[in-house]
C-alpha cells in the first residue's frame, strides 16, 4: 500500500473505515509506523475460535516489537483516559469488534458512544481507529443484524465529526474524506 505515503497524519484523531480486508488495519499501521516513539495497539478482538486467534496472530507478527498491545474489549474509553500524555501514537482495532462486544454485554451503546467521544477529545497523543463500514450493502433480513448496521453508521458518523482526517479504504486503496 505505497499510496499510504501520500496521506497526513501529522497527529489529532484518524478515523479508517472500509469493508472487511479493504486494507484498512495495514493503513493505520503504517500511518502509526511513521511516527517516532511509541505505538500503542488497543485491541478490541477476543480469540474465541481458531480462526479468530489466526487473525489476531497475524496482526500481531505484521506489527513487531514496536508495539505495546492493550486487549480491551469493551473498555476503550478507560484506556484511552488512562493512557499517559507520552504514549505515543495510538491504533485502536477496530470500532466494529467493540460494537458487537458492546451489544453482547447489553451494554447502552449511546452511553458507550459518548464515552469514547468524550475520551477522544480529551487525548493529546494522535489516535487511528479502524472501522468497517457495513451501511454498503442490502439491509440485514434480521432485527439483530438491523440493529448492529444501525449502530455502526451511527456510531461511524459520530467518530467522523470528532475525527481530523478520515479515510475511506477499498481494494488497499485510499480515499481521504476528511
């Protein structure tokens, strides 16, 4: 993904959406590799099938020993707020997975969001967030699957406004929107 080379990401909050393996966690990657100190990977993934781990696994060998890993599956904000000024960059990946842990606790996704907005904008250290964007295709034929496109354009939008850039990812290629 050489056209990486082209994008900003001089600090401030980055949010990359793209459907599922656009390229999207490979850009935040690399967009957290350009910048000097630490880097700081918020993994909102749980391994609960041997598939899973794969992916985690393959996350993990692709970023090196550069990155201090935090697993928070549902604890985003908390993180973020406990993380301190120096941290460096930090990625968080991805929005989606956090979404539907969120939705598995039963916890109050609005509440949620307004947490992970209200962090946002208090971090002084630049932040990438991955996210899918899952509103491209039919609507779901199922009231959970409604619900959880529901949540996430909303919760995309939201993250979109508090966002400095955001990029847009399809076939590893990117488009800036912001």
């Amino acid at each position: 993904m050489a056209v990486a080379a082209g994008l900003r990401h001089d600090a401030g909050i980055t949010l990359i959406l793209g459907g599922a393996r656009s390229g999207k966690s490979r850009l935040a990657e690399q967009l957290a590799e350009r910048r000097d100190g630490t880097a700081v990977y918020i993994a909102t993934a749980e391994a609960r099938d041997d598939e899973m781990r794969a992916r985690i696994a393959e996350h993990k060998a692709r970023r090196g020993g550069r990155w201090r890993s935090i697993e928070a599956p549902v604890a985003v904000a908390e993180v973020l707020r406990a993380l301190p000024p120096e941290s460096g960059v930090v990625l968080i990946d991805c929005l989606t997975l956090w979404l539907s842990n969120l939705m598995h606790a039963g916890r109050d996704i609005g509440a949620e969001t307004a947490e992970l907005l209200a962090a946002l904008q208090a971090v002084v250290f630049p932040v990438l967030l991955v996210s899918n964007e899952v509103g491209l295709g039919i609507v779901p034929d199922n009231k959970l699957a409604r619900n959880f496109r529901d949540h996430q354009g909303r919760l995309n939008q939201a993250v979109a406004q508090v966002a400095d850039h955001v990029v847009f990812t399809a076939a590893g290629l990117p488009l800036v929107l912001k």
